[in-house]
C-alpha cells in the first residue's frame, strides 16, 4: 500500500550561470527537486518516506497530518496517497476556504477538518492528538511538513542523490550547500549526510521566532541519541559565527556544519516588489520556475551574499530547490495584472 518500493527519479544536477555569479568567480549548480515528479514534488517526497515506512510497520492503513490551505506537505501527502491507495486526512490551518491546494486535496480523496486558528496553534500541546487518534485509530499521525528525525533522514538522501551526479556539471567535489529553510528539517537531514564534510547554509525563509534552529538541533540530538545513548558520540554542532570581510569564504580545509542566515524578507510569507522583481528576470533568464516563499528568497540571499564579497572566488556550491510550485498559483492569481 504504502510506495516504499517505488522510488520516484533522481532529481537532475544543473549548472547555474548568473552573470552575478560567473562575476564573482562563484560555481553554481542547482539540484532540481522540483522535477522528480509532476504532483509528489520537491523535499516532500524525501520527508515522508520514513514516516511512510513508519506507518507501514505500524500496520496503519493510511495517514492524518497537518498544514493549511496553501501547504505542499498536504498536497503531495495527498497526491501520493491518491497514487498509492492510502486513506489520507488533514487537519488544516483557519477555517473552510477554496484554494487551488485545497480542491486538489480534496480531487485527491483527502478528508479535511478545518480547525480555525486557535485549534491549530494547540498542535504542540501534549493532548493535541488524543481525540484524533481515538477518532482515526487505522490512521498514523506524521508531524507538521513532514519533520522530524524521520523527514530529517529523507532528506539526508538528497546529498547522495547530487554527488552522484557532479560529472554532469565537470566537479570532482563542491564547497557548501545553499537552501531555504521553513520548519529546518530538510537542512537537518543535509546536515547528517555530509557529517561536516560540506558546510550547509540555511537562508530563513520565516522569522528566528519560528524556531529554525532549534529544530534543527533537536533533529541533531534526537540522531546522535539514537545512535548512542550512552552519549559517548557528541551530536554535531552549529559552527562559530561568520567573519566579516573580504576574506569570508568556504575553507575546504576546514569543513564546518551549518549556519543560518535571515532570508524571510521581514517576516513568515511576506514578499515585496524587489523580490517579485528579482524572481521574475531569474525566471526569464533560466527557464527555472520559482516560487516567492522559499526558493525565490533563497536565491536572492545568494545574490545578495555572492556580489557583496562574502562568498570567495572560487566556491563551488549546489543551490537546492526544494520545490513548492503548486502553492504558487494562488500567489499568480492574486498579483497577476487585470
């Protein structure tokens, strides 16, 4: 039932050629997990097959999750159950409204329960899920987005997924890794592959009140506990804050783990004109689609980072995009022109 044997294509490693980025002597290559397939799309995929694979052990018949009415955990959660022949139902952010999202969901065979704005912000509380699992007991509970240890450890797939294929771009290695962060759980499963081989950099795409790198770090803890609860391996830590100056860069001697750094464009969801404007000559220059809240924010951090100095001459780094098309088309509705 659940598609633990069907493994979706790998998503394709790409060269990046910005006139910015070829100024700075920067190397580029974009890793397109927005093309590993038309409806389970981006980083979803990668965060839900662990907790698929849990649901299956524990001989659940489908899956209950969290989102609201733009989320593309829900949609590709959803989509797979579809596909797949898995009973799928959400718990959504707000009260009922229509959006492209939410009649797919629906299209899809997800049962939706609208649970207003205060019944969602109870998601933490420790009795949250009670009536839910009395309610659905067939039903397997996966976190919001998809995170946790296990979405963590899909995502750890990634890197394995774009160092098989650095002939296709001309690299024998890479410096650092570049992506969006939301919940971090896609950056915390980078980090557990590369095991600080490869720096990773996180550009925020929400507020540091929305705990990003707390979550982060308790993905971290949760695996080194997992593989040794005496404690006896140390979990990996965040390296030392940056430098400033024109000597910042990746030091491939010295690999670190990961930083952060804000992206979110003055809060969680918020866009403006030069963002708009940026992601609209970056698509008509590449033929890549981007969308607004994560990718789009974190490519114009790149930017903003490679023609200030702060990225050395010579970086070779893989940009992630971690997908999210579907939920750009009620932002395109509600801005295009009459």
């Amino acid at each position: 039932m659940f598609p633990l044997s069907s493994p979706l294509p790998p998503a394709p490693l790409q060269p990046l050629n910005f006139d910015w980025l070829q100024a700075a002597g920067v190397e580029a290559a974009i890793l397109r997990l927005d093309l590993v397939d038309p409806l389970i799309s981006g980083n979803k995929w990668f965060k839900l097959k662990h907790h698929l694979a849990a649901a299956e052990r524990a001989g659940a018949r489908g899956v209950i999750s969290l989102g609201g009415a733009h989320s593309n955990h829900l949609h590709a959660l959803a989509a797979a159950g579809k596909r797949f022949g898995f009973a799928t139902v959400g718990l959504v952010r707000g009260h009922a409204v229509e959006t492209p999202t939410v009649l797919d969901l629906q299209a899809f065979g997800m049962e939706l329960h609208w649970l207003g704005y205060a019944g969602y912000r109870a998601r933490h509380e420790a009795d949250f899920w009670d009536p839910w699992r009395e309610r659905y007991p067939h039903l397997f509970p996966v976190p919001e987005g998809g995170g946790g240890l296990d979405g963590a450890m899909g995502c750890a797939e990634i890197v394995d997924q774009a160092r098989s294929q650095l002939g296709h771009v001309g690299w024998d290695d890479y410096d650092c890794w570049w992506l969006a962060c939301g919940t971090g759980t896609t950056l915390a499963g980078t980090v557990l592959a590369e095991a600080g081989q490869h720096e990773v950099i996180g550009a925020m795409a929400v507020p540091e009140a929305h705990g990003v790198e707390g979550n982060v770090e308790g993905i971290v803890e949760a695996f080194a506990s997992k593989l040794a609860p005496t404690g006896t391996v140390a979990p990996l830590g965040r390296m030392s804050p940056r430098p400033t100056g024109s000597d910042v860069g990746i030091d491939r001697k010295k690999p670190q783990g990961y930083r952060l750094l804000d992206a979110s464009r003055g809060g969680f969801a918020k866009t403006d004109p030069a963002l708009l404007d940026f992601i609209a000559r970056h698509e008509a220059e590449s033929g890549i689609p981007l969308e607004p809240l994560y990718t789009g924010k974190a490519l114009l951090a790149l930017h903003g980072e490679v023609i200030s100095g702060r990225i050395a001459k010579g970086t070779r780094l893989i940009f992630l995009h971690t997908g999210g098309l579907q939920g750009k088309r009620t932002f395109d509705a509600a801005h295009a022109h009459p």
